[in-house]
C-alpha cells in the first residue's frame, strides 16, 4: 500500500519523464503518480512522441511541466508558447539567456494562447543556469533572475546553491530546483546536485526528480522514501 501523501507535498514535487517512449512514459506516470503532482517533459520525450504527450500525461492525473528552455528571436518565441499555450501546459521553462525581450514575448504568447483555448495561463519559468554548468561567472545569476522579473516569469529555475540568493533578489518569483538527489542515490552528470532536505531548507518551492526515482530498482519505495525525508 503506498503512503499516503499530503497534496502541498505532492503538488511540490515533479518527476522528470526522462524517456523516449510513449509506453514507458505512461507507465513510470502511472505508478508514480501517487506521490508527485507534477510530470516533467523534456525535450527527449516530446520529440519522441510531440504535443500529444502533454495531454497524455496531463490525463494521467499531473500538472504538465514542459521543459524545452526555448530561446530565439522574440517573435518566434512567441509564436512557439502561443501553441504550447492551448495544449495544456502549466508550466514551460524559457532560457534566460534570451534576455527580458525574449522573455516577455514568451510571456505574452503563453498567455494569449491559453486565453484562445479556454485554459489558465501556464507559469513560465526563466532557467537561470543549467545545472551542471560551473563555468558561469558569479554576476550571471543576477542578470538572469533580473531578466526573469523584467520579463514578467512566474519563476526561475536553479540549483539549491542558488535559491537564497535568487529568493532574494526576486521574493515574489517560484522557485523550481533541479539536480535533486536523496541521500545514497547514484552520481550523475548534476555537479550541483543537493538533497531534497537542503533544497527545502533553502526555500525551494518546486523540486525536479529523476533518475534518482525512476532508476532506482525500487522505484515506489525510492520516492516513499523521498516523502518520508520530507
């Protein structure tokens, strides 16, 4: 029987569908279901299975978490969150990097197209560094929470490291942490990977499981576990 799951826990935590198959996907979704409230899609599963895969999951009981790091010129960005606007995401990262140009027209497309289609509009959430990158000179953070916040984002996304520091440059924005690894999970490639504890302790208010969860030989014990810690 699985533990039973506070929904302000469930709703904070997301699974990444690291996969490139629709059957694995769907299966992982199913029986992980319980215990997170949130499915991240990356680019590796939607180009495998492509804007379906966002109701398909979405119909499996998930707030759909669409993580393509868009970046390009602001009227492409545009047009591209204006389509993933009306397919029922709830939240869509665009990279920083783009600048608060790119940005706000992301913004303004993600809303236009969730009006067209009758839905709420999707968080977007600014990535600030990818996690793994320890080339990034120290100012970058705050240029890209700033880019964040002039860009109208509802979020960022960053490592533990960095929450402080970005909670309080941008107190209002949601604060979405990847590179999470429980305590004895294996390494991989996140060189800023933290344990859901620490990341919760900095002020972390969305955290992104992987392989940590799905390919563990146990996986519903692994994410009891994680709850459990929390």
């Amino acid at each position: 029987m699985s533990t039973a799951v506070a929904p302000t826990v469930r709703e904070s935590l997301a699974i990444s569908l690291d996969v490139d198959d629709l059957v694995e996907a769907r299966r992982l979704a199913k029986e992980l279901q319980p215990y997170f409230g949130v499915a991240k899609i990356g680019m590796e599963l939607f180009s495998a299975v492509g804007p379906d895969i966002v109701g398909i999951i979405a119909d499996q009981g998930y707030k759909v978490f669409l993580d393509l790091k868009l970046h390009d010129n602001p009227s492409i960005v545009e047009r591209s969150t204006r389509v993933l606007g009306a397919i029922g995401v709830s939240y869509l990262t665009l990279h920083a990097f783009g600048g608060a140009p790119m940005l706000r027209a992301g913004v303004e497309g993600l809303t236009q197209g969730a009006a067209a289609a009758g839905l709420e509009t999707p968080a977007a959430l600014a990535v600030t560094i990818l996690t793994g990158d320890q080339e990034a000179p120290p100012y970058i953070l705050g240029n890209r929470i700033k880019a964040a916040i002039e860009g109208g984002c509802s979020g960022v996304v960053c490592a533990a490291s960095d929450v402080r520091e970005a909670r309080q440059l941008a107190p209002r924005l949601q604060m979405v942490v990847t590179g999470i690894r429980p305590d004895g999970a294996p390494e991989d490639e996140y060189e800023t990977a933290s344990t859901p504890e620490a990341a919760v302790a900095a002020g972390a208010d969305l955290l992104v499981l992987g392989r940590a969860i799905t390919g563990a030989e146990d996986r519903v014990k692994a994410a009891e576990t994680l709850i459990a810690s929390l």
